[in-house]
C-alpha cells in the first residue's frame, strides 16, 4: 500500500496567505493508510508495526509528524518516524514495537494509521509504500545486531540505567552507559533510549542482514520553564510535565510542584485566547480502575490551582487516561517513571 503526502503547507503572514495556505492544506493533507487485520489470536505476547518508509526529513525541514493508530497518538511510532533523514528515493524498512497499552486499538480487526503535521506548517512530503501489522511475529529470517551508547548531550558523560529499545527488544546501559541489542529485523534500524529526567532521543542505523551497528544516543536535560514548554507545544501540540508532584496515592499537590505548575500557568498567560487540556497519567502499577480515577483527579487538581492563580475555568479542560497512554514500557522502573506525567495540549 502506498501513499504520498504533504503534511502541512507553509505559515502565512497575512490574510489572504492564510486563507491561501488552508486551501493547500486541504488539497495535500493526508488520509490515513487502512489495513485490514482480522481476528486477533486468543493470547498476544507482542506486536511489531513495520513501514517501508521513504521521503521523511523532520530531522531536515524542522517538522514534527504525529502518529495515530486508530485516533490515538503512538509515541514509539512518533519517535521512529521524527527521527528519519531521508531524501530521494531511499526508502527503508523500519520496525516499531507497539506497546501492550495500545493493543487494544486493534480489537476491532481494523487499523487506521495516520502519519500527519498539523503543528509546525513546515512542507515536508513523504511516501510510505506499505505498512504491516505483525501480532506474535516468529523470529525474523534476517537480523542485525547493535551496540548502543547513551550519553548527557551536555556533559558528554554516559548515562546509566537508559533503556534503549529498537524493534520488539530492549536493554538498560550499564555503568559505561552502553548496551547491546540482537535478533533485530534488518533494515533501518531506529534505537530509541529514555532515561528520566531526560528528553527520549532516537538516531537511525541502516544494517543489512547479518551486520553489527553502532548508535550513539545523546539525551538533552528535560526542561520545564515556560520557554520550554512554549517551544514543545509549538513542535507537537503539547507539552509533557514531570515536575507536577502528588502526595503518594493522592491528588493533592506538592510544595515542590511550584516551579513547574508556575511554567505553565506562564504558558497559559502568554496565550490568553487559548483554551488548555490538561491530563493525568500514571504507571500501571495497582488497579486500572483505581489509576484512572487518580489520573482524573490529579488532572482536576491542577485546573483547581491554575484557577486559584487567575485562568478562566473556560479555558481548562480536565482528561484522565490511568496507564493506557505509555510512552515508555511499563516493565522497567525507569519507564513507569517516564510514564507518571501531567500533559498540557492547546486545543
């Protein structure tokens, strides 16, 4: 299955661009690639999302593409495909774990994919010439393996306890800051390493079957001031937050969620005509229906508080998701860290 698009078409700078660049926008936005799956095997142990990517430069041209399976965004999917530099005719292979929590998008034998930039107005055109859906994939004929370094971008020092995945495997680093992944499906090769307190960084290796490749992964420093969190929504429509702190099992707000809470009331300042979704995640530890009800409700106490320092209850919408929106795997502790979040998205 093949499909070529345009993600989003250039920013206007007066009225008649603008209305000119919504025409485009209609014209070349993207419709999403749908595959039939059928039924899903009575027990799964894995799912691996494979595309024969061609034509992405957001490494490039600055843009940002989402990723949706069946309207709901996938962040491993989102990293892979920001993380290509490709131009001309060089498609690549490239394979992507879903994770457990999304396994659900599937259930109905069918799945929408959709690969788009609505954020950045960048023109970055793409071809994806087929997508597959492999459930409980056997071991693959051809593999590569791959050696992966996960260093402080700032510091240059290495950084240990980084879980770096690339296809269905996964490893943390060692005190060096390095791990080793095989049985990888051969192709472009997308190592992907998360660390608390650090930004998910992820860098393309082209292996052939049989080669041993080596990634270099340099993490930047997760920040959480106002600026920073300005220039995430701009890039994705969202910001991630990690410094809004709960009493342990509770919606009540830390002293130490200060500094964090006052970078987004900031950002909410700075955009007086907006309106803000707020959202609570946690980890999978406990019960689904109890870590729901946390979400929600420590997403209602951020709003409470963001109200109690001037923003109109107008603008603020309250969303609740518990465990079922990972962005790391919830099977190591460094993810469940990761996955703990409060999300702030323009609507």
């Amino acid at each position: 299955m093949g499909q070529k698009a345009f993600a989003n078409s250039p920013a206007a700078t007066s009225a008649s661009l603008d209305a000119e660049c919504k025409r485009e926008r209609e014209l070349t936005k993207p419709t999403p690639i749908v595959l039939s799956i059928g039924a899903l095997p009575p027990k799964i142990n894995s799912v691996l999302i494979q595309l024969f990517a061609d034509d992405f430069q957001p490494r490039y041209t600055h843009s940002h593409f989402q990723v949706s399976l069946n309207g709901t965004r996938i962040p491993s999917l989102e990293y892979a495909i920001n993380a290509l530099d490709q131009s001309g005719p060089i498609g690549k292979l490239i394979s992507v774990q879903l994770l457990p929590e999304y396994w659900s998008l599937l259930k109905s034998g069918n799945a929408n994919l959709l690969i788009d930039d609505p954020t950045t107005h960048v023109p970055d055109g793409y071809a994806v010439d087929f997508v597959r859906i492999l459930v409980n994939p056997h071991n693959f004929k051809y593999t590569v393996s791959l050696t992966a370094s996960v260093l402080d971008a700032d510091k240059h020092t290495p950084i240990t306890g980084a879980t770096v995945t690339a296809a269905l495997q996964s490893a943390p680093t060692d005190a060096k800051g390095k791990c080793q992944l095989s049985g990888l499906p051969a192709g472009l090769v997308i190592a992907t390493a998360a660390a608390p307190g650090y930004d998910e960084g992820s860098v393309p290796v082209d292996l052939v079957s049989g080669q041993t490749g080596n990634a270099e992964i340099q993490l930047h420093r997760h920040d959480e001031g106002t600026a920073a969190l300005e220039k995430q929504v701009a890039e994705t429509g969202s910001a991630t937050v990690y410094g809004i702190h709960f009493d342990t099992d509770s919606a009540k707000l830390r002293p130490d969620s200060m500094p964090a809470l006052n970078a987004v009331l900031g950002l909410l300042n700075n955009h007086p005509a907006s309106q803000w979704m707020i959202a609570g995640h946690t980890d999978n530890q406990g019960n689904a229906a109890h870590n729901q009800a946390l979400s929600e409700n420590r997403a209602a106490s951020v709003i409470a508080w963001l109200k109690a320092h001037g923003v109109a209850a107008n603008r603020l919408g309250a969303q609740g998701f518990g465990a079922s929106r990972p962005v790391a795997d919830n099977s190591t502790e460094s993810g469940r860290a990761l996955n703990r979040r409060v999300e702030v998205t323009a609507r």
